[in-house]
C-alpha cells in the first residue's frame, strides 16, 4: 500500500470515529438486564447486530462530515477533522458511505426484520439530523437522544426481548442528559477558545447557559430516579435458592427480590460525577471519550456493571 493510499485509509477510519462505536454497546442491554448474555444464540445474534449498527453509525458519520466540512473549517477542533481538512478526498468518502449503508441494510434484512427497519429509521433520522434537526433547538437534542433509544431497542428486537417500561424512560432519560451534557459543554469549549458563539451552529447560540443548566439538571435527576423505579419493578424469583448460602447467614429483614436497588449508589455517582465533569473540565462534549478518559467514571460503571451481573446471574 503506498504512502498516499494509507494516509487515505487511517483518515476514512478516523472518519468513521471508533470511539464512537463505544455508544452501540447499549445494544447489549436489554440482554444483559434480562438475564440471557451468556446463552450463546442471544448473544452472538446481538453481537451481529452492533456489527450492523457500527457499520450503519459510521457512514453516518461520513455523511455528516461530508455535509458540514464547510462549517467545521471555521469551527476550532472540528476543522481538524480528515474532510474538513481535506486529507479525506470527498469521492471516496462518498463511496465508502453507500458501501457502509448498503451493507448495513442488506446484513440486517438478512439478520432480523425488524432490525432492518431500525437501522433504517436510525438512518434517515440521522440524515434529518444532518440537513436539518441540529440546527433546531431542542429537536436537535431529541434527535441526538433518540439514536441512543433506538439502539437499545434494536437489541431487544433481534432476540425479541421484553423490556420493562422503567427501564425504557431509564433509558430515555439518560440519552437526554448526555445530549444535553453535550451541548453544554460544546458551548462552554467553543466560548472559552474563540471567545464568542458567532459563527458557530444556530443551536449553540439559541441555547442559554442558564436554559442548559435547568435541562441539565432536570434529566440528571430523571436518570437515577428512573432507575430507582425501575429496580424498585424489578423482582427476581426465589431468592432464597439463587442466594441460599448468602441468605442462610442474614436475617430475614434483609431478605428481598429487588436487589437491584443495591446498584443505585453506583448510578447516583455516575450521575453527579459525570455533571462534575461538564461544568468543572467541560469534557461533555464527547460522552464517549469522557468514559474512557476519566478513571473514576470508568471505575464506576465498572463496578455498576460487576454489581449488576452479580446479582442477576447469580453468586453461587
């Protein structure tokens, strides 16, 4: 491979941003809270779909950069991107966007119905969101949150999963309160380097800091409540004979099926920690690489995690 088609190559993968591949990692939710990640056709049945959603996302991307490279140029990190500054030629970024799109759809017919018609939904609700949601208040955020939904639900669909109303609005609440985390952050960044908002997108300006701290704090607040409830619903059979050895040596006051409620301290921290890192560092402006960058958040879902699959699948 010569030096040219290399630099071209390691700028197309940049383009399809794997970081952000981190997000499709929520279509294992629903299978990871319902108790079946480890039943080998559920799990590799939702592994093709984060397959199918990674390639669906990324050309997303490429799109997106496509569409705003004119903009990114006068934006102060987004011009570094591989299209806004033109290491990227626009033809192969068109083409390798039709490939991501065709695959994607074509994988997830072959996969699961009803699959193909989220990917499909996410797709042309992401190309709104290009040519026109994200230059609309609130509709951008929505959007942004509902790409998040979207892939839970994907997941659930491909294994034909139930998933508890509580967890949805779980789910929904904290799509928000990233979305809006974003956006706060953004906004802060671009003003604390180039020092005003003109010139920038029509949301940011449309968006006062004070109107983005009370959407802030309204969907932090729904996010833990929200889980709160949702292990408050959640009762697993029998705990007597799946804890027996756990059980035997605790009084029966501490005896309950809704052990989920355990989990909660690790998602009232997320929470609080995450608002720390928005409005001390103003690093929400990328959900992602804030997880895998902040030790103590990572920590957290660590254990949230380790937490959750102790108590669904069991101790003994």
């Amino acid at each position: 491979m010569t030096t040219n088609a290399q630099t071209i190559a390691i700028s197309l993968l940049k383009t399809a941003r794997p970081r952000q591949w981190v997000k499709n990692l929520s279509l294992f939710a629903a299978l990871f809270f319902a108790g079946y990640l480890f039943i080998p056709t559920y799990f590799y049945a939702v592994f093709w779909a984060f397959l199918i959603f990674t390639l669906a996302t990324s050309s997303v991307y490429i799109v997106n950069d496509i569409i705003d490279a004119p903009g990114d140029r006068r934006h102060p990190f987004k011009k570094k991107r591989p299209i806004a500054s033109r290491q990227l030629p626009i033809p192969v970024a068109v083409f390798a966007a039709i490939v991501g799109f065709t695959a994607s759809l074509f994988l997830a017919w072959n996969l699961n119905i009803f699959l193909f018609s989220i990917v499909l939904f996410y797709t042309l609700l992401h190309f709104g969101y290009t040519f026109w949601f994200k230059h609309v208040p609130i509709l951008d955020v929505l959007t942004i949150a509902t790409g998040f939904v979207l892939r839970v639900y994907a997941g659930a669909a491909v294994v034909n999963l139930h998933m508890s109303v509580w967890f949805l609005f779980t789910v929904v609440s904290l799509a928000l309160f990233m979305a809006v985390g974003k956006r706060q952050s953004d906004r802060t960044l671009i003003q604390g380097v180039v020092g005003s908002l003109h010139g920038q997108r029509n949301t940011l300006t449309s968006y006062t800091g004070r109107l983005l701290d009370i959407y802030t704090g309204m969907f932090a607040n729904a996010t833990w409540l929200t889980y709160a409830l949702f292990t408050f619903q959640n009762e697993f059979a029998r705990p007597d004979e799946r804890f027996g050895s756990l059980f035997a040596v605790l009084p029966k006051t501490l005896h309950t099926q809704k052990l989920l409620m355990l989990t909660l301290p690790f998602v009232i921290f997320g929470v609080m920690r995450y608002l720390q890192l928005v409005y001390e560092d103003n690093e929400g402006e990328s959900p992602e690489l804030v997880l895998l960058r902040d030790k103590l958040l990572l920590t957290t879902v660590f254990a949230f995690g380790a937490s959750v699959m102790i108590i669904i699948y069991g101790l003994s």
